[in-house]
C-alpha cells in the first residue's frame, strides 16, 4: 500500500504539488521530518556502543550539512573505516581458568582470582587473521611471551574462524623463532578450515600431534601432566 501510495502520488499529484510554494514544501518536509528525530534513540545507542553513537551523529550531521544522499554516503563510508580499524586491530586475550570451575575466560580486571598456569601461557586472538592485521596479532603475542617468559605457549584459535596464507606465515616464523628460543609453540581448538590451511603448508608435519591440542581445556591438562612427570622444567621467573 505504501509503495502503491508513493507510485500514484508521484504520477497523479506530482503536477499539482508542483505548483506549491517551495517554503510550503519545505515546511511539509519539515514536519514530517521532525518526527523521525528521536533523542532517546541517541542516548540508547551512547550507552551500549560508543563507537555506534559517533555513527549515528555523523550520519545525522552528514545529512544535515551534505544532503540526504550525500550524507548517507558518508556516514557508510565512516562506518566501513571503523569496522576496517577493528578488523586491524583484532583483540587479543591472556586466558585463564575462574577458580573452583571448569570455566576458561579472558584474564580481566573485574576477576583477579582467576587462576594462571607457571610457565603455560594461553593466548587467544579473536578474529578473521589476514594480511591486514597478521603483523599487529604477531607483535602483541610477542609482547606477552616477553612479558611472561613461558616455558609453553598455547595459542587457542577457537575464535579464528579463518587464516590467510600470508598470517600463517607469519605464524609459522614466529613458532620457529620461539622454538629456537627454546619456547615450545602448541596451536589448540583450530577450526577445521584453519586446520585445513595448516596441513596445506606442512605447518602440522613441523608441530606434530602432540603438539595440537583439541582446546584449551586440553593444553592445560597435557601441560600439568607434563610437568608432574618431569618432561618440563619450571620456569626461571614466576608468570
């Protein structure tokens, strides 16, 4: 009906409304307008999602100052670059286990009880790895293998969803760097088309079996059996 509406208006009112004022069609269009501006709206969106927010005034000031068209395209056009810079920058979290429960999460201020592994550190980045953001993912995970100094790595890549060549790459020289360093790299919770990626470029042939685990849940319990039986040393500095 709206559209039958519009089709009709257009062919059947278009002379007549042509014949108006152009103040008395602004005025229409004005307080039509005046309705679909919802302040609360604003509010709602500042207090979920602050990114969000800025969108939402951009959009309304592109509008404003460019047109509707105009504006539109630029509020898309801000909109994909922040959607770009959080792809770059994918988060990337220290993982540990809540205390009395089988329950692994990041390491957050809001729980400080959560209890870490000596000499196990289990990093998870989150996200599609590619060739945007491989190199800024490899040095943060440098960053905290330097902080904490880890006997073992585990990388859980249960929240990479896919892997590009050029970031298995470059996942593939920091293992050998690190091996080198004598920091043993095991990879846990591939999916199956990051496993797939693996396998294509050897990658599982250089790790071995033992050295790609189901999950995280699974790192932990080879490396606490690991080092009941001795096969890993204790760190030289605490985690």
């Amino acid at each position: 009906m709206t559209a039958g509406t519009a089709v009709a208006t257009m062919l059947l009112l278009a002379p007549l409304l042509g014949l108006m004022p152009h103040a008395t069609l602004a005025a229409v269009v004005i307080v039509y307008s005046v309705g679909l501006i919802q302040p609360a709206e604003f509010r709602a969106i500042r207090g979920v999602r602050t990114m969000e927010f800025r969108w939402a005034l951009i959009a309304c000031l592109g509008v404003l100052v460019f047109g509707t068209l105009k504006g539109i395209v630029v509020a898309i056009v801000v909109s994909m670059i922040g959607l770009a810079s959080q792809t770059a920058h994918p988060r990337v979290s220290i993982i540990g286990r809540k205390r009395g429960a089988d329950v692994l999460r990041p390491l957050t201020p809001e729980h400080p009880d959560d209890e870490t592994f000596e000499g196990l550190l289990i990093v998870r980045p989150e996200g599609r790895l590619f060739f945007v953001n491989a190199q800024d993912v490899s040095d943060r995970i440098q960053a905290l293998v330097a902080e904490h100094q880890p006997r073992v790595v585990a990388l859980d890549l249960s929240r990479v969803p896919d892997i590009e060549y050029s970031a298995l790459q470059a996942l593939m020289e920091v293992e050998r760097r690190w091996t080198e360093a004598g920091t043993v790299v095991w990879l846990a919770g591939m999916n199956p088309g990051v496993l797939e990626v693996a396998r294509r470029a050897g990658f599982d042939q250089r790790l071995g079996r033992e050295r790609m685990l189901f999950n995280a849940r699974a790192a932990i319990e080879r490396y606490q059996k690991l080092r009941a039986e001795g096969a890993i040393p204790p760190p030289s500095s605490a985690t």
